[in-house]
C-alpha cells in the first residue's frame, strides 16, 4: 500500500476518533479528510474485496440493514455503515475503519447504501460486485431538476463497472429504463400482490412513459408509479421479473402495527422455486425493500437459510420508526423524508387496526439541509387521508406555517389545527391531550424532537425478537 494511503487511513481513523471523543458520530468528515491524502482511497481499499452497493431514492437503508445482517450471518464480518452516510467521504471512512494502518482489510465484505448522485464517483472505484438499485421517486426538489437525472447518474456509474451484475425493480419504469443504455446482467425483481387494500392504495393515476411521454397503463400498480406498466404507444413494458412477490400478509399484531409479515417470493431461473419466510418488516412498502434483498444476496449466491433469518431478525434503523411510551400512552414516531414516503406512512398508519380510535396526529416540518431545504414536497403529500370529524392535528417545527396552508388546502377545518413553534410546549400538548398519537417528521425535526423524547419517555424496542 502507497505511503499516502496510509497516511490518509491513518488521519481518518484519528479524525474520527478524535470526534467520538467529543460526542460525535458523523462519518462525512473524517473520510473528506482522508481523500485529500489519497483521492484513490476507496479503490485502495475495496481492491481484492467483495461489494454489494445499494442505491435508490427510497428504501435504502432498510434494504442495506437486511444484506448487512445476511452477510454477518454467513461470513461473520463486513464493512458497513451503521449510521448510513452514504456519500463518497462516509464510505470512505467506513472502509478506513474496516482497515489496519498498513491498508490490510479486517473484512472481505462491504455492504454499501450510496446515494444516487454520489454513485458516479463511488462505482468506478469500488467495482462492486452487485449494484441493486430501489426506486428512482422525485425527492427533494432541489436536488435533481429532472427524475430522469438520477437514473443518468446510476447509468454512468454503472457503465464504468461491466461486470456488475445490477438488481433492478422491474416496476419502476425509470428504475427499468436503466437496461437500454447498460451491458451488464440484470436480474429482475417486481411484486405482483397487492400491499395495500383498494381503500388505502396510493397511486399515481397520471404515470407518463418515460420513453414517449403517452399515459402509461398498469396490468397491476402496487403504490406511487410501481407497477406492472406497459405503454400503448411506444411498447414500453415492464421486463419480465425473475424474483417475484406473490404474498404479503402482515401478522403479529403489536398495538397499532403489525410487527411481522409473511412473505412469498416466486423465483424464476434456471432452477424454480418458491420461498416462503417471515420478515421483520410492518409496512407494505417495505415488502419491495425485503424482496430486493432477498434477490440481490440469492444472486449473490448466499446461503437461503441466512437471508431468511436476516430477513426475521435485522434491525431497523434508529429514526424511521419508533414506538416509545409516554405516560401510559404509545407515541409513533415516522420519519417522512419525501411525498412518496410520506404518502406510505400515511397509507399504513390509515390502514391499521385501530386507526378508527385514533384522533390525534402531530406533524413537524423544517427545511434544514438534510431536508434538502425546501417544503415543496408536502404539497403533494395527502395528509387528509388521517382526517376525520374528530381528529385533531398539531404542527409544529420551523415550517409550521406551510403544513398549515397545506392543511387548510385539502380542506382541513382550521379549528382541527394548533401550531406549536416550541418543542417542549408541544409535547405538553401531547401529554394534555392523554391519548395515542403518531408523529410524522421530517430529517431536522425527527432529529430534534427525539432528543426530547428520549429524555422524557421509554422507548420501546418494538423490533427486537425476543
Ligand atoms: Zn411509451
């Protein structure tokens, strides 16, 4: 290993000591130290190793907690990054962190959640083995003008890495459009059950063919613009699917969720078979994030037994959603980082058991730069859905006053709504109103508003198996 690669491992590692040290966990930092040293760093250290990189708009640190669990499962070690910064200088460190000075990696195994835009600086280098791509939905507006721009990026990030087998969802049409400008083998996967009930389905009912810009019509359309698509215009259709979800049941019931569901995948390939499991996920959205794993560690040739029991026993990510008890009452905590993602919260939450006794639903907006500083996105977000005579809304955070508008602009009475613009007295707010609630949040204000939490209520390990 060059001189300087070990001095940029050297200085990462201390960098991000040095910041544990004083109480902080961020991983971006240490590793934009560490590329001054070395710009190769990350080829430097992925050489000679396995990678199994994830990326997508939505889902990806769901999908990435799974594979990193079915890795550990089989091989007993591997780089990944709990905290899920997914641009080049965190997967920097967290492969300097998998490494000993002299640049010799502890594991062989990287497991890797990249963001979409950083994949053309981050494939080329690392080569991985399997490249499975999520969705492609419009995220925060400022990012890419175009939805097509994202999927331009995973291309070019692709097509510098030919022998990446790519795991693509062959019910995004964006996503499948991939497939005419790369040579690579593709392995398709798709669901073909409904996750949703007809009531709580969200779909978009206008999808323009990516290629000719026709209405695009569905054989079968799961949530948003996924679905079995074909163009009348162009012939545009969605591929054929080799790994394909044919059962979703929820069960177990805990509260208001279910805390596992039961899943079938039909595959298709040289041998046929089905696979029957329980996995640790509630929501219906998360079946597509299950599936792709599921596809992309059987195509990577793991062992079925230790994907099935990553699949029943990984840990969700801190942050996405939590249970925690406060006063003898449930708080749901949601993340909701996008319309696409808030609109599935919103169809689970509406969906469950004992939605009808729920009345009090509090949602916080900020528009720091985790949010990709903008609110735009919640003009498409379908809050009344949770509506109902008597449900009472509370909003709070930064942004307050465009929840607000978005509120009245679907028709919810102003008296349902109280803004709060101070935690504390939100939370006071809660407790007065002593009943189960669910929060929804975005990045800045989850963040925020869970510190509080934490420090007032219990959380409850909703995921744990035991
Ligand atoms: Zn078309």
């Amino acid at each position: 290993m060059a001189l300087n690669t070990k001095i940029a491992i050297a200085v990462t590692k201390f960098t991000n000591r040095g910041m544990r040290i004083v109480g902080k966990n961020g991983r971006s930092l240490p590793g934009k130290i560490g590329l001054k040293f070395d710009k190769n760093l990350i080829r430097n250290l992925s050489s000679g190793t396995s990678t199994i990189l994830i990326t997508g708009t939505n889902g990806k640190t769901t999908t990435t907690h799974i594979i990193t669990q079915a890795i550990l499962n089989e091989f007993g070690a591997c780089a990944y990054d709990p905290t899920s910064t997914n641009m080049s200088q965190g997967i920097a460190t967290t492969l300097c962190l998998d490494a000993k000075v002299s640049g010799k990696r502890k594991s062989t195994f990287n497991v890797i959640e990249c963001d979409e835009g950083a994949t053309i600086r981050v494939v080329p280098q690392i080569k991985p083995d399997i490249i499975l791509v999520t969705n492609l939905f419009k995220d925060q507006v400022d990012r890419y003008d175009s939805i097509t721009k994202a999927r331009d990026y995973i291309i070019d990030a692709i097509k510098s890495s030919p022998d990446s087998i790519c795991i693509l969802n062959a019910d995004d049409q964006i996503v499948a459009s991939i497939a005419d400008f790369v040579d690579n083998r593709i392995v398709w996967y798709g669901v073909s059950c409904d996750l949703y009930s007809d009531e709580f389905k969200s779909i978009d009912k206008q999808v323009a063919c990516v290629k000719c810009d026709a209405p695009l019509k569905f054989n079968h359309q799961t949530f948003a613009h996924l679905g079995n698509f074909y163009c009348e215009k162009c012939g545009n259709k969605a591929p054929a699917i080799s790994y394909n979800l044919t059962s979703f049941k929820p069960e177990n019931s805990l509260g208001d969720f279910s805390r596992f569901s039961r899943l079938k995948i039909k595959i298709t390939n040289e041998s046929s078979q089905s696979v029957d499991f329980t996995a640790n996920i509630s929501a219906p959205y998360d079946a597509y994030n299950a599936l792709a794993a599921f596809c992309a560690l059987d195509v990577f040739g793991l062992n079925q037994k230790n994907i099935i029991s990553a699949l029943a026993r990984f840990k969700h990510a801190q942050n996405r959603f939590e249970l925690f008890k406060i006063e003898g009452h449930s708080l749901y905590l949601h993340l909701i980082k996008n319309a696409v993602g808030a609109n599935q919260v919103i169809s689970t939450i509406a969906s469950s058991n004992s939605f009808k006794n729920q009345k009090l639903f509090v949602v916080l907006l900020g528009k720091e730069i985790m949010d990709g500083q903008t609110t735009q996105w919640i003009n498409e977000v379908d809050f009344d859905k949770l509506n109902s005579v008597k449900t009472k809304f509370i909003l709070g955070g930064p942004c307050f006053d465009d929840l607000q508008n978005r509120l009245l602009e679907l028709g919810i009475d102003k008296t349902q709504m109280r803004c709060i613009d101070n935690y504390s007295e939100l939370l006071k707010e809660i407790i007065k109103c002593n009943q189960d609630c669910n929060v929804l949040a975005n990045c800045s204000t989850n963040m925020d508003f869970r510190k509080l939490l934490v420090g007032t209520g219990e959380l409850v390990d909703f995921w744990g198996q035991d």
